[in-house]
C-alpha cells in the first residue's frame, strides 16, 4: 500500500470556503433580508455582534464557559427563575423542556393545535418523551382559555388514557399576545392538580415590548420557559444572535435538562461567542422592536384599505392576509414581486416584519398588492360575500416560488 505524504493529506484537508466575491455577496444578502417577510428567523448578525463576540471568553460549554453562565445568570435573573440552560434551538429547549418534565409513562402534553412544539417539530415530543399530544382549536379562535383547558385535561385513573402531565402554552403565538391572565388562570388550574405549565416563549420578547410588562411577570406562572435568541430578536431579536435558545426554570429542573441537552447531542464546546452575540441582542436588539409592531400594524392597515381581508391582525410582528378577497392569488403576488427591480420574498399567507424589515419592501409590497387588485378590478372581478380561499395559517413556512415562463 502506497503511503501519502503528510504533506498531501494536508492539501487534500484544507479548505477556503471565503470566495473572492464574499463580502459583495453578504452584502446583496443583507439586502435582500431586508425585502424578506417569510420569517424573522433569516435576520444575520451585524457587524457590531460581530466585533463584540469575538471579545467573549473561550471555555468549554461542557464543563464551564463563563460567557455563557453569565448569560444563562442573567437569563434566570430576568425570568424570575432559579437558573438557565443555553441551547442550540428552540426547537431543542422545548424538547429538552419536556423531556426534562416527562418521568414515567404514560402521560401527554396539551397545546394549542398550532403550537410550535405540536406542528413544527417533527413529531418530537413522541419521539424524544413517547408523549401523546393533546391539540386543541382554541374556541375563541385566538388562545386556549381555562374552559378549553379544564374540559380537556386528561386526569384521573382510567386506564384507556394517557393523563396529561404537561400543559404547553406558546406566547405569542403566530405573532398573537395570549392574555397573561388566561395565561394565570389556566397555570393556577394546571397546578391545583400537581401538573407542569411550560411556555415556549420563543418571541415573547414582543409581548413585553408590546404590553410593557416585565419578563418575570410573563414568566412568572410556568414552570419552565424556552426562549428564543434567533427570531424576534435577532438571536433574539430579529436581528439576530445567529443560534441559541435559552431554557430556564427550577435549579433541578435545569439540573436535570442539562443532563438531557446531553443525552439529545446538544452539549456544546466554545460557547461563549453566541452567547456575547445573545448579549448584545439584549442590549442593542430590543429597544428596536416597537418600531417593528409599528411598521407591521401599517403593513395590516395598508392592506385593509386596499380591500385585502387580514385573517389574524398585527398584535406584534406578522399578518396573515387573504388576497382573493381583491381576486389575486399568492402565486400572483410572488411572480409580481421577484419581477421587481429590487425583489420581494414572500412565504404564502403569512407575513412577518422583523427589526431588518426595511420601510421600503412594505412600501412596495403594498403598491404591487393595490396594483394587481386595480388590475383585477379592471379585468371585472367582483369581490363575493365569503371569500377566504384557506386557513390564515397556511403555508407560513414556505418560501413563495414564483412560476416562471420559459
């Protein structure tokens, strides 16, 4: 057998994956997130974060890293919780929450038949915690209230059954503010029965801003909280920390899901980059999201005196609209806006306005909607009594593909 240079082997190693073009092509990037509105997930870091994180401590996540306890401190300190467990994901602190949460089965989760943890996470509380899934259609169409709870709970001893052990509320919810007293209401209940109240507060970064209440009242009644750094605040705050999740609850609680992040392959070594980058969401990110709910609510307004019926409102950062009340279609939307000089990208019925949300993509997305609206008018279209063509929710993570002629 022929023996390599080490020399060789090390050519055949390397890689430069910073093309010649990199910096022009971050640069067209940034622009076009900000002429994006399918989620605020595709926020980047700025180069501030940058500069900032790379000043972070260098431990390892696994054993201490002192950057990222200061973070998980601080992150307990502003909940009102005991102690915080940073983590790749949301989608990781939910699953790691109730996995944490979840002893001896059998038992079951109840949640709002659109929660995240329930629709968009691939089926993780079965195959992480072999949970059943309790969804439920909020009877006011808005939130789970204590009645839809109290009805539906599962307790007792009967054995055809899974009990419900953990009750999952998410807040906001497709960019809706559930009310902190249902939230209260429903958490005293959960609890009279010995029960777990988790929150997946992934943006509720936008409840506080919204309502001007503190983190620690908002997270005062559950037991566990997942909150997010990458969505509506960047990392947090839309304009973003580029990774991370921070759970937080209980000193055992966290104990023990530090054990489970573990277990799931989520320990992590130099940590405290994305930590300093959460950090400096907090810090310089946060402020800015009154602006954010501001320029959605004159997205919803400007689509409401085109004629376009809004199916959920902008309590915070998204709408969800139906534009065959005007007769367009969302492929039509899509096609309209990538011919623009400067494109549109667009997720179907769902749009979410982010801190790189820039004035000029609302403008222009309202004019390319009144336009084609005048067009169908034009054309004869009458606008019919009922005309929602599907739920509000559909589509909300796809990427618009606008059909394309030969």
């Amino acid at each position: 057998m022929e023996m390599a240079s080490f020399a060789s082997i090390a050519q055949q190693v390397k890689l430069d994956i910073l093309s010649k073009t990199h910096v022009d092509d971050n640069a067209a990037k940034r622009k076009e997130i900000a002429r994006t509105f399918i989620s605020d997930t595709i926020t980047v870091p700025t180069k501030e974060m940058y500069e900032y994180a790379t000043l972070s401590t260098i431990g390892d996540d696994v054993y201490f890293e002192p950057s990222t306890k200061a973070l998980e401190v601080h992150m307990a300190q502003l909940t009102g919780k005991e102690a915080g467990l940073f983590v790749p994901s949301g989608t990781a602190s939910n699953q790691i929450a109730l996995r944490s949460h979840l002893l001896q089965p059998p038992y079951s989760v109840l949640c709002d038949h659109r929660a995240h943890i329930h629709k968009y996470e691939a089926g993780g509380a079965a195959f992480h915690s072999g949970a059943a899934v309790t969804a439920l259609i909020p009877s006011n169409g808005h939130h789970l209230t204590l009645n839809d709870v109290t009805q539906n709970m599962i307790l007792g001893t009967d054995t055809h059954f899974a009990p419900t052990e953990v009750v999952a509320l998410e807040n906001t919810l497709n960019g809706t503010i559930f009310p902190q007293e249902e939230i209260i209401a429903i958490s005293d209940y959960v609890h009279s029965h010995g029960k777990k109240l988790h929150l997946d507060g992934a943006r509720i970064w936008h409840v506080a801003a919204e309502t001007q209440t503190s983190l620690k009242e908002l997270c005062d009644p559950a037991d566990s909280v997942s909150l997010c750094f990458s969505k509506g605040l960047g990392l947090i705050l839309n304009k973003g920390a580029p990774i991370g999740s921070c759970l937080v609850g209980s000193t055992a609680f966290i104990a023990k899901a530090r054990w489970i992040r573990k277990l799931f392959g989520g320990g992590m070594r130099q940590t405290g980059i994305l930590a300093a980058s959460a950090a400096y969401a907090l810090t310089y990110n946060f402020p800015l999201l009154p602006h954010v709910h501001d320029l959605a609510r004159r997205l919803e307004a400007g689509l409401e005196e085109i004629g376009v019926e809004i199916t959920s409102k902008a309590e915070t950062c998204m709408i969800f609209y139906d534009p065959s009340s005007v007769g367009v279609t969302y492929d039509e939307i899509a096609d309209r806006a990538s011919d623009l000089p400067e494109p549109l990208v667009l997720g179907g019925s769902r749009l979410v306005v982010h801190i790189q949300t820039s004035e000029s993509a609302v403008a222009d997305f309202l004019s390319l909607v009144r336009q084609l609206a005048e067009e169908k008018k034009a054309a004869g279209f009458v606008k019919p009594e009922s005309t929602t063509n599907g739920s509000q929710y559909k589509d909300i993570y796809v990427r618009r593909v606008p059909k394309k002629t030969a």
